[in-house]
C-alpha cells in the first residue's frame, strides 16, 4: 500500500524523472543506475531552481531551514537541559540564547556542507 503511494506520488509530482529512475527511487537501491548517474537526475530540478536565485533568497532559506532546523534539536533535547537553559515563554532569559545558538550551529553545518559539495565538484 505505501509503495504504491509512494509511486503515484513519484509518478504525478515527479514527471520529469525517467522509469528507470522511478523505479530506483521506489523500490530498493539500484547500485547499477546509482553507479551510471541516473539516481542523481531527481535532484537536477532542484539544483537548477537553487542556481536561478538571487543570493539574497538563497540565504533566506538558508536562514529558514536553520531556524527550524536548530528549533527542532533545541525543543527535542530542551528536557534535558538544567532548569535555567531551558526556555519559558514570553520571558527573555539564557534558554533563548541556547536556542539560538542550536540555530547558529545549523547554519553553520548547512554553509560547511555547501562548501564541502562544491569542493567535490571541482
């Protein structure tokens, strides 16, 4: 039931990407087409709309996705915290800056693995 949801997803959202590579993206890892580059085409759309940005959006998202990101891990691992790094609502105290650092820490984990990707490009 969830594989063919996941093919009509993948069949309907997804038109551009060839049989082969559906079938790769469905079903289990397909070494051969992996090894011939056909498991890397679902990602040229998105690569292709990321190079037609400004710089100012791309670091815009760049922001949202470490916001979330960084807020996700802080509020997972908040009760785990002492008392005064967590967070209360609507008061500014040291668990917001804890949270901000969580989100700090992200974004730079996004900006080293841009850098590291675009090292293996070259």
């Amino acid at each position: 039931m969830l594989r063919q949801a996941v093919r009509y997803y993948t069949a309907s959202i997804l038109p551009s990407i060839s049989s082969r590579a559906q079938r790769c993206y469905t079903d289990a890892p397909c070494q051969k087409e992996a090894a011939a580059g056909i498991f890397g085409r679902r990602w040229r759309p998105l690569i292709f709309t990321m190079s037609r940005m400004s710089p100012r959006t791309k670091r815009w998202i760049k922001y949202l996705i470490a916001i979330v990101m960084g807020n996700g891990v802080y509020f997972s691992l908040q009760s785990h915290f002492p008392p005064a790094a967590q967070h209360h609502p609507y008061h500014a105290d040291l668990g917001m800056f804890v949270d901000l650092w969580f989100c700090v820490a992200v974004y730079g984990l996004i900006e080293l693995l841009i850098l590291l990707a675009q090292r293996i490009r070259r």
